[in-house]
C-alpha cells in the first residue's frame, strides 16, 4: 500500500529520522511504538506530505503518481480546527475541501459526528469543545474522504480512560476500512490494538513485525527471585553459573537470564536450599515484549543523561 | 451661555453634515460591543475593552477588533 | 469548486469577525476624515483661539480635486496599515496555531489555498476602499464643489490596483513566516522602502506600483491616463502574479508544521 524506502529527516545536522524502509501492507493496524523523541511525529507528518523527507521516498502501491494526500487521513497529536466554526461546519469544510460534492458532504459529516459520538455537540462552537471532543472530531475529519491509510498520532495518550476506550474501540472498527497506522508511547496500547508493530528508536526502526513474532524472537528465559535483604550479594553468586547470561536487578527482584531453563532451575533451587538464602519469592517465566521495551527506553533514558 | 447658542446653532446648521459621521461612529461603537459580549475569550479584561470601546472615539472599536478578539475563539 | 470552498470559508470567516461591517466603515471615516476637517479648519481655528484679535480669516478653499486625493493620501498610510493589519495572519496564523495541518494534509491546491484567501481579502478591503471612496466624493461634492464621478471612479480603479498589490505583498510574506507580526513589519517595511527607492529614482522607476498614486491627482483632474500610469499599473499587475506565484511556490516548499 505505502512504503517508505530509506527515509531520513535532518533537522540542523541532526538526524530525527534515520534511513527507514517499510512497508504497510492493506488492511492491517500497525503501531508505531518508541518513547518521546524517537522520531514517531516525522515520519507521520512525511507520509501525509507535511514534511519533506531529507531523502528517500514515500511511494504508493497503486496510487501511482497522483496526489498521495486523497488516500491518506491525519490526525496529529494536538489536533487544531477553525474555533470559530461548529463541528459541523468544520467537517463540512474538509469534505468539501476533499473533492466531495455537497449534499454527500452534508450526509458524510453527520454519520461522522455520530459515530464519533459527539452528534449532541455539532452545532456547537469547536472552541467550546472539551480536549476529548476535539480528538474524535479529530478522528472524524482524518476520515472523512475514505481515506486507505489512516495516520493517528498518540490518539489515546491524552484521553481519560472512558475516552481512551471509545477510541481503541472506534480504531477496531476502522481497522475494517483501511489500514492504520498509529504511534504511540505506551506498549500497552501498542498490544492492545495491533497487528503489527515497528519499534522506533532514536529515528531508527529497531525491531518490527507481528505481535507475536517479535515476542517470539525476544523471549529468553528467565527467572526471578527475591531474597530478604540486599539483593547485591547474591547477585555474584549467581552469575558464577555457567547457563547464565546475565542478570539485573529490578526493585528488589533479581532477574536471572539463562541459556536452559530447566537445568537453571534445578541448580537455582538446590543452591538456595544448601546455602539456605533467605528466598521471598521464585518464579520461572519468559522476557516479555515490556522488556524489549524497557531495554529501548533506558537506553534512550541513558543517552539522555551522557 | 452665548457660547452654548453659538454651539446649538452651529449644531443646528451642520447637521446634515455631521449626522453621517456620527452615526458611523456610534454603529462602529455598537458593532464591537455586541462582538465583545459575543466572545468568549479577548486578549485582556473585558471590562478594560468595555471603556476603550467607549471613550476612544473611533481608534478603540478598531484596537478591539484588530488586537482585542483573541484568535481562539 | 474547492476554490470557491475556501473562498466562501474565507468571507463567511470575515463575517464571523464582523470584518464586513468594521473595515468599510473604518474606510469611511479616514476618508471623510480630511475633507470635514479641511471644511470646519476656519472655525476649529477660531474655537482654539489659535488667531489674534481682529484677525480675519483669509484662507482659500482648496480646489474639490485636491480634497478627494487628501482622502486617498490617508488611504496610503492608516488604510494600508489596516489591510496589513487585517491580512498578516491570514496564512501564517494558520500556520502557527496548526490549522493548516489539517487542511493541507487534504487534497487542497496550493495555488486554490493561497489565491482564495488572497481573492477574498480583496473583495472586502476594495468594497472598503470603495464605499470609503464614495463617502469622500460625496463630501466633496457637497462642501468644496463639483468633481466628476467618472474620474472619481477611474481614479478609484487605478488606485485599487496599487491597493491589490499592497495586499499581494502581505499575502506573499505570509508564506515566509509563522509569526503575523513579523508579517506585518516585513510588508510595511518591503512598502517604505519601495516608496523610498522610487522617490529617490523618481526619473528612473517610473512604473513602480508605489508610484501609482502619484499619477491620480492628474487623472482626477482631467480624466486622462497617462502612458506612465498605464505601464505602472501594467507592470504592478505583472508584480501581482508573480507575487501570487512566489507565494505558491514558497508554501509548496515549506514545511506545514
């Protein structure tokens, strides 16, 4: 559908975006998952033709060369409308805008700001909007002209709760219509709507694919366990073992990364039983997708701090 | 008090003349006060506009439309 | 179609801000501005006591033509300075509050955007200009003596041209900045200069649209338009279009956000 072949965006010497290739394949929702300043925001806004790449291409599949913008609806992160304007004025202005005749226009905006949910306000002034009534009338606009693609930028992190779940709800019904595209900070909203993923970091793509094939390609095996008292001096102890890759400590559990985990385990529990460490806690489990995470994001954290 | 005839009359005789100018001025005045209750939101009190729009004769409706409606509204 | 879209965005927009009734009437009151105080000098004078006893008032009544090009020397400064006012945000607000993100993210023409927007200013600050116009003629008319309404409206017509070129500086300024201040300063900066060069090189820069209203007194007087005035305004029509071009051209290039 759309694929962007080694996109990169320089902004003062600095690269936001660096040489990213994709491709979104129709019909799916994809997340586009990296903590702040990963570089989500630009390459949105490149693919809706907002910015212009420094170089590489955004190409679309069967488009061919006509305006890119007809097939593809944008809601950025803090969307602004014309205040002056009612809801249904604004969404009448865009149809229009977008090469839809008048009376369709007139239809398309009020099935819209119904299905958004906020029929009740549409003859009220936008100013007079709440934050969440703007993101859906946001939704509403992005999607107005049938778009294929449907770029959302962090269409949830603002929301309350109750707003957060109309809208993960509306973007399940719109994976039906065209393929989407989001960005997001949060992993759970990533799993929780996706099929795919791209993990972003520092304005490269650090991993992608299916939810469940990047689980699979991270899942180490690994325990975890908490004894009383300082966690530091058991930490040596149990790196001496050979099956162990490497460990770390996270709020008071110690986490053992090991090459068999039933032999680990054996070992582990015999150990602690002969020595008689004071064990709290003993668990045998896999990293998760949280962990691939975490790992991105402290060492972004990191980075920070140098 | 001869002053104040010289002035009536004066009034008097150039009032086909001056009318038109007045009347401008008093439906620019009544043009932004009803934009000034109107909006929600000016870039400063509201009261403060209130007594530009009032007492500076034609420059204070035009200050108020040019920098007192704020943009978000 | 999505031309006049934005276009009719753009008046219903300046009715929302009561644009259509404040500027004309704004227009208005410059124009008759200098004509009633020309008219009442003698006795404004008298009132201040600004003249010693005894002294008679001897002063000549200016010719009508001479009042009506007083109207449209206040057009030159507060009236241009209004327009620049009211068109400096047209684009590079937008811009800065984000609304253009989400109507250039659609299928919009650059060229429809910008000479919409640019159309629509135009139809309300002529009708300004216009009805401003007509006031001072009008005055005129009925306090200094009789002036041709025809050359009135021709002189109207060719000073329209230089006013649609103030108003394509402004648009085209719009497009190099976010911030509408910076507009404004940049387009009655770009103004005085050209005044400036063109008052300098008088002999040399005799199509400068900035010259335009120095060739109206004579126009007005006697009706005819002189080769220079026809170049000068043909040449500020030429400036226009590449006004609007450079405007297209320069949002085209840059980045929405």
């Amino acid at each position: 559908m759309i694929t962007l072949k080694n996109i990169t965006k320089t902004f003062d010497k600095e690269n936001a975006v660096k040489n990213i290739t994709f491709h979104l394949s129709p019909g799916k929702c994809v997340a586009l998952l990296g903590p702040n300043g990963a570089g989500k925001t630009t390459t949105l806004k490149m693919i809706a033709g907002l910015m212009h790449p420094t170089s590489g291409q955004v190409e679309l599949a069967n488009g061919g060369s006509g305006d890119i913008r007809k097939h593809i609806g944008y809601l950025p992160q803090h969307p602004q409308f014309h205040n002056w304007m009612t809801g249904k004025e604004f969404l009448h202005y865009v149809a229009r805008l977008s090469h839809i005749s008048k009376q369709e226009s007139q239809k398309l905006a009020e099935q819209l700001l119904d299905r958004v949910g906020i029929a009740d306000a549409k003859n009220r002034k936008i100013s007079k909007y709440s934050g969440g009534m703007k993101q859906r009338l946001g939704i509403a606009q992005a999607m107005i002209h049938k778009p294929t693609v449907l770029l959302l930028d962090e269409p949830v992190s603002a929301l309350d709760p109750i707003g957060r779940r109309d809208v993960l709800n509306l973007m399940e019904e719109l994976k039906q219509e065209s393929t989407l595209l989001y960005s997001t900070h949060i992993l759970g909203d990533a799993e929780e709507a996706s099929d795919e993923i791209l993990l972003m970091h520092k304005g490269a793509i650090v991993e992608s694919g299916s939810l469940q094939e990047v689980r699979k390609r991270h899942q180490v095996d690994k325990i975890t366990l908490r004894f009383e008292g300082n966690m530091q001096a058991y930490k040596g102890k149990i790196e001496a073992f050979p099956f162990v890759t490497h460990t770390d400590i996270q709020k008071q559990n110690i986490h053992v990364y090991v090459q068999n985990v039933h032999e680990a385990r054996d070992v582990l529990l015999e150990h602690v039983n002969k020595e008689q460490w004071p064990l709290l806690f003993f668990e045998v489990g896999q990293t998760t997708l949280e962990d691939l995470f975490m790992k991105v994001v402290n060492e972004h954290a990191m980075d920070d701090h140098l | 008090m001869l002053l104040t005839q010289n002035a009536i009359q004066f009034i008097n005789e150039n009032l086909a003349i001056i009318a038109p100018l007045l009347i401008i001025q008093v439906v620019l005045m009544i043009t932004a006060l009803v934009s000034l209750i109107r909006a929600e939101a000016t870039n400063g009190p509201k009261w403060m506009w209130v007594l530009i729009i009032l007492f500076i004769n034609t420059i204070g409706p035009i200050a108020y439309f040019i920098f007192g409606r704020s943009h978000e509204s | 179609m999505q031309w006049m879209t934005i276009y009719k965005k753009e008046c219903l927009e300046s009715a929302r801000n009561y644009k259509w009734v404040w500027v004309p009437l704004v227009f208005i009151l410059f124009c008759i501005m200098d004509p009633l105080t020309t008219y009442y000098l003698p006795q404004i004078l008298e009132s201040t006591g600004g003249l010693p006893e005894g002294a008679t008032f001897d002063m000549p009544t200016p010719p009508p033509a001479n009042v009506f090009m007083m109207s449209i020397s206040q057009m030159n400064t507060l009236g241009v300075l209004v327009i620049a006012l009211i068109t400096m945000g047209t684009i590079a607000g937008e811009r800065k509050s984000g609304v253009a993100e989400l109507i250039l993210v659609k299928p919009v023409s650059y060229t429809n955007y910008v000479t919409a927007k640019w159309a629509a200013h135009i139809s309300l600050v002529l009708l300004s200009i216009f009805v401003g116009l007509l006031a001072s003629w009008y005055y005129v008319q009925l306090l200094f003596g009789d002036i041709s309404f025809i050359y009135v409206l021709i002189t109207t017509a060719f000073y329209g041209v230089y006013i649609i070129f103030v108003l394509s500086i402004s648009l085209f300024m719009n497009t190099w900045t976010k911030v509408p201040g910076f507009v404004l300063f940049l387009t009655i900066s770009i103004l005085m200069i050209l005044n400036i060069i063109s008052s300098v090189f008088s002999h040399l820069l005799e199509w400068s649209p900035t010259k335009i209203p120095s060739y109206l007194p004579s126009l007005l007087r006697s009706g005819e338009v002189e080769t220079d005035l026809w170049f000068a305004s043909l040449f500020t029509i030429v400036t226009i279009v590449l006004l609007l071009f450079g405007a297209i051209q320069t949002l085209k290039r840059k980045e929405i956000v």
